[in-house]
C-alpha cells in the first residue's frame, strides 16, 4: 500500500531514540510498578490539561470505569441511574456506564459533527437522568452552549470520554478563552492506545478531575482499593499506570503540539482539495480547536467507495461499522430507533492521518478521491 491507514513504527520513527532511551531508563531503573516516572507524566497531563490531579491508570475503559466507580462511592451518583451517552462511540464508552451499574441512554449525533447532537439532549432526560457522558470523537470537542446550559439546568454530571481528543479545544462560558478537553467537566477519561493522538507502546490511560476527593478515591480503586500499604477501604481493582509506558508518554505529551498541528494540516489539505458531490465531508468547527484523532468522511456505497481507493494503494479504516447499540453484548438495546446513528455507521470512511502521512500524500489521496464516480 503506496498510502498506509496506520503503520505504527513509521509514526513513532521520529521520536524513536527519545522513546527507546526512556525504556531502558525504566529496565536499568528497578522501578517497575508506580515511583518517579509515573508520577512525572501525571504532572505533565495535569499541566497539559490545566487540571490539579491526575492519576495514570492501565486504559481508557478503566479510566471510565473508575470514574463512574468512584462518583457511586462519593454518592452522586447510585446504581440504576442514568447517563446520557451519543450512540454513535466507541463501545469502551457504554461498557463502563453499565459496569458500573449505570444505566445507558443512547443519544443521536449530528451528521454535521459526527459528536452528539446537543440540540436534542431534551428528548433523553427522564427523572433518573443524573449524568452526562461527553464524547469528543474524532477529536472534536463535544460541548457547546446548548450541552452546557443543559447540563448545569438540569444539575448533571459531566464525564468527558477523552480518549480521541488530547489537545482539543472548546469555547469555555463566560471567559474569553478556550479550554482543552479533559478540563472541562467533573472527571475526564484519556485512552492512550497505540493509535490514539498519543499513543503509548501498549495498554495506558489517565483519569483527570478538579476534585482532589475523586482523584484520591479513583488512585486508591486502581491499587485494590488501597489508601496506604496494606489498607483497604474499598474493593477495588489493579488498574495501575505502568512506568515503562508512562516514560514512553512523557516523551510522547512533549511533542503533541506538533503532533497535532500535523494532523491537523493534513486535514486541511483534505478539507480544501477533496471536491466530490458523492462524499459528505467533514466540519471544522468555527471555533475551538479539532484535533483530527480521525478523518471521517461519509460515502453512500462505503465498500465500492473503499475498494476504490484500495485499488488506488490508499488504506482507509471503518469507526465504526456496528454501533455499540448493534452489539451481540448490549442485545437489549436493539430494539432502540437510532436512525442518524445507523446511517452515519453504514456510510462512514476514515482516511491516513498519522505522523507517518505526509502532506504531499494527502494531496495525492484528495486527487485520487476527487476522480471517484461511484
Ligand atoms: C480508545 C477509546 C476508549 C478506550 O480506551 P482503551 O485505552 O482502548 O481502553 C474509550 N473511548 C473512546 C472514544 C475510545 O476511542
């Protein structure tokens, strides 16, 4: 493939001998749980985020889980409650609602932003909504006007799911500035899988919040529940950060500005070049910034549209074909009438936009696209 979709070790190439170096600083270290270098990458993200705790934990879904976990042991949050959550996400985002025995209400996006459509919260509250769970897909930042004055009218929690969006940027009320997701809510949920915006080498994630009570709850639930050594107040889990991949991260979050900016040059480039009336694509929000996780157009014949350009030497990935409502495991709730969100899931196509694409491949894949007929 002349265009690869992803190909991991060309997109950390360039920061290869920084990452191999914080490695072998961990192996030589003897340090292989918790200590010195998980404590500087949590530094490093709060900063970042602008946020006083961080806790680095094992994933994104354990993120979220210990997030909800830790809102029931605080009490605001009881089993049984419910969380709006957009239908059209990554499953990770409805698994840790119901493990932690919340009850999910799926919410349509917005084909313009692909994210949830904030116009329509309304239609999901019912005497039980007491939470919000916000998704930046794509690496769009989810929360507008309407989500916040919806949110605060109606006394919910707000959990961001920012997973797709490290260094996003949404309009903040009443200050004349923007704030980065992960700051922006009650707690926020990073992923730093491989392909994410930063991406670790394997399994890593954080829990970000202003409350110094959940982040104390959330770092005591991913060390079995333990306040100190040999003390248990809750039953809880091993969800730790591991030092190998919080050095890797570091090395990482140093660099995410430019990592960003990449991203989101190529996405210009996309944006500005691809003129097909067959494809609808994507936005770029007036304001805020977008950070471009993906580069998600919609094509009415998504598998001839695909086998084109595999023909063409360009890789293209599918987020998502199955909504989580569509899922064998969330069966019970197939029934539920998602129109937007199965159209968007039939239709959807993601384009290269790693480290490794660069903008002359972008123009070339806009040329390639630009002489589809379908
Ligand atoms: C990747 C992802 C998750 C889960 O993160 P993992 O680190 O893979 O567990 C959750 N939500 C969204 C939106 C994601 O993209």
């Amino acid at each position: 493939m002349r265009y690869p979709f992803l190909n991991s070790i060309d997109a950390n190439s360039e920061l290869m001998p920084q990452i191999e170096e914080a490695v072998l600083r961990v192996v030589r270290s003897g340090r292989y749980v918790g200590g010195g270098e998980v404590e500087a990458f949590e530094r490093s993200l709060a900063q970042h985020c602008h946020v006083p705790h961080v806790v680095g934990v094992s994933n994104g879904l354990d993120a979220l889980r210990l997030i909800f976990r830790g809102l029931i042991l605080q009490g605001k949050l009881r089993e049984g409650d419910e969380v709006i959550v957009p239908a059209n996400t990554y499953i990770a985002s409805v698994l840790a609602v119901i493990d932690a025995g919340l009850t999910p209400v799926f919410a349509e996006p917005s084909t313009e932003t692909l994210n949830l459509d904030t116009s329509r919260l309304d239609e999901y509250l019912t005497p039980r909504t007491r939470a919000l769970l916000t998704v930046h897909l794509y690496g769009r930042a989810c929360y507008d006007e309407s989500l916040r004055n919806f949110a605060s009218r109606h006394q919910l929690i707000l959990v961001e799911d920012n997973a797709q969006a490290i260094g996003a940027e949404a309009p903040v009320a009443g200050q004349s500035g923007y704030a980065v997701t992960g700051g922006l809510g009650d707690a926020a949920a990073f992923s730093f899988y491989p392909t994410k915006n930063i991406g670790a080498m394997g399994d890593a994630g954080a829990v970000a919040t202003c409350d110094p009570e959940l982040a104390s709850i959330v770092r005591a639930l991913a060390n079995y529940g333990s306040d100190r050594r040999y003390h248990n107040i809750y039953v809880g889990y091993n969800c730790r950060l591991d030092p190998i991949q919080a050095a890797v991260l570091s090395v990482k979050l140093s660099a995410i500005e430019s990592a960003n900016g990449h991203r989101a040059r190529l996405a210009d480039i996309y944006l500005d070049k691809i003129d097909n009336p067959e494809l609808l694509l994507p936005t770029k929000p007036t304001v805020g910034r977008h950070v471009w996780h993906q580069f998600v157009l919609l094509a009415d014949d998504r598998d001839r549209f695909r086998d084109y350009l595999t023909e063409h030497e360009v890789g293209t990935d599918v987020h998502y074909a199955t909504p989580p409502h569509r899922q064998p495991s969330l069966r019970q709730y197939s029934g539920l009438q998602l129109p937007v969100t199965d159209s968007i899931a039939s239709r959807c196509v993601s384009l290269p936009i790693t480290a490794s694409t660069t903008e002359a491949d972008a123009a070339a894949i806009a040329r390639i696209i630009n002489a589809y007929h379908g």
